[in-house]
C-alpha cells in the first residue's frame, strides 16, 4: 500500500473515531478550562499541527496530567512514549 493511501485510510479512520466519540471533547475542554488553566506552548503546537495538515489525534491536557500522576504515583523510573506525531512530550 503506497504511503498516501495509508494517509488517507488512517484519516478516514480517526474522522470516524472523531465523529462517533463527539462527547469526550467537551467534556475534556470543560475540565482543562475548570482545573488546567492556558498552556501557550500546547496551543502553538496544535497550531502548528493544524497548519501541517497533520491528524487532530491529541492526547487532552487532562489525560496528560492524569497520566503524570499515574507514572508519578507508581514511582516508575522509566516511562516509553510511542507515537507523539506533531505535539511536544514534557514532564511539566
């Protein structure tokens, strides 16, 4: 399968994924606005993602503090991170 295809595929899959899921976002947003407050940093990466073209597949704020919490609760000394394709992996 050429590359372009593969693209499109995976587009057509989150855009379903996407679709199907559509309470998830405003819950997340809610509790980012309440709890989590602006990260400029992750808003121009988003920005930039979008202006590449690249999959809005992003990993919530929320969901992000909650695994730091998690990694940080169980005391791991090492963490493996796959797949970040456009964002930024802090420990901040």
């Amino acid at each position: 399968m050429e590359n372009i295809q593969f693209v499109k595929l995976v587009q057509q899959a989150v855009g379903k994924f996407l679709t199907d899921m559509p309470r998830v976002k405003p819950v997340d947003d809610l509790i980012n606005k309440m709890l989590l407050g602006d990260d400029p940093l992750l808003a121009d990466v988003l920005a930039a993602n979008n202006a590449a073209g690249l999959i809005p597949f992003d990993v919530a704020p929320n969901q992000g503090k909650l695994l730091k919490l998690l990694i940080t609760g169980a005391r791991c000394a090492k963490v493996l991170e796959i797949g970040t394709l456009g964002a930024t992996a802090r420990s901040g």
